[in-house]
C-alpha cells in the first residue's frame, strides 16, 4: 500500500518515483526492475522510496488511483448519459494507452481489474445499476462483474492494437449494462 498524503513534498516524490517506475518499464520488464533502479531513475533515496511505497507494486497502484480519481472527478462525466459516460470513460483511457500497452507487456493487466474494482462504485452511471438487486450483499458481486467486463475489454483492446473504435466498445458496454438493468432474473 502507498502512504496517501497531502503533502506536497510526498506527492511530488510518489510522482517522481512513478515517473521513474514508468520510464524504466520503456526499457525493461517490471519484474526485472528493482528498487534499486527505480531509486537512481527517480534520483531518490530508499528512505524516500519506503517512506511512500512498500512494495513496487504499489507504485503502479498510486497511479492507476490518480487515473482514476482525475477521471472521476470530472463534472462533465457525471452529467452525460450512461452511453457517453462509457465513451468518455474509453476515450480518457485511450489517453493513456501506452500505460495500458506496458502493463499487458508486462502481464500485470490485474492491477488495473483491482484498482477498477476499488473504484468502480464511485463511476456515475454504476450505482444505477448496482441498486437493481433486491440483496445489497450481492452488490460486491455485480460491482465484480462490472469492472472485470471493463478490464477483459480494455485488454483486448490493447491486444487488438486499439483497432476498434471508443463508440464500437461503449455501444458493446452499453448493451452489457443494459442487460443488467433490464434482466428478468433479478432476485
């Protein structure tokens, strides 16, 4: 787990510490990456790198949550209908498309199911659909599906060389979504 912080000092070290972790994946495979490393790349101490991170994993945890909470945070995600919010979701994603290519490379694409599962609940168009079961304790359950569907997409995606297009995936969502929402089996 990294150390969540406001301070100024802490951020600008995680980022540094990020950007370095980044930059290295460019050039070697993350699980031949040390510590070490990350801390000359970042131009760090250990110290520094420890007193923010405890494992090199979470360094890419800190990221996928800065990605995730920029794009959370936008208002105009929140004002669109369920369609545009997922294009707008794939299109923002698209943005950091060679993030997405380092970490299929690096056959680390769970971290982004994790981080999506995290934070898939605070989506705007998710708590429509989570509020359709009349059991709340399977809410954890629908939340999975949801952001397991969305990262076996995006993976393909990546594997496909982002062929299709942000409209052709979000109409593909769209009708998973719609199928929650409208389904007979609802318990």
């Amino acid at each position: 787990m990294y150390i969540k912080s406001e301070n100024l000092q802490a951020l600008q070290s995680q980022q540094m510490i990020t950007d370095a972790l980044l930059s290295l994946m460019n050039s070697y495979q993350y699980n031949d990456i040390t510590i070490t490393q990350i801390c000359q790349e970042a131009q760090v101490v250990r110290q520094t790198f420890y007193r923010n991170f405890e494992f090199k994993t979470d360094i890419l945890e800190f990221y996928l949550d800065s990605i995730f909470k920029k794009f959370i945070s936008n208002p105009l995600n929140s004002q669109a209908d369920m369609y545009n919010k997922i294009k707008s979701f794939f299109d923002y994603m698209f943005i950091h498309k060679n993030f997405l290519i380092l970490i299929e490379k690096n056959n680390i694409f769970f971290l982004l199911n994790k981080t999506l599962t995290t934070n898939i609940s605070k989506f705007s168009y998710v708590p429509k659909i989570i509020g359709i079961l009349k059991e709340p304790k399977l809410d954890v359950y629908v939340l999975g599906y949801i952001s397991s569907t969305i990262c076996s997409i995006l993976s393909l995606w990546v594997k496909n060389d982002f062929e299709e297009s942000t409209e052709m995936l979000s109409n593909l969502l769209k009708i998973f979504f719609a199928g929650l929402e409208k389904s007979d089996l609802l318990l």
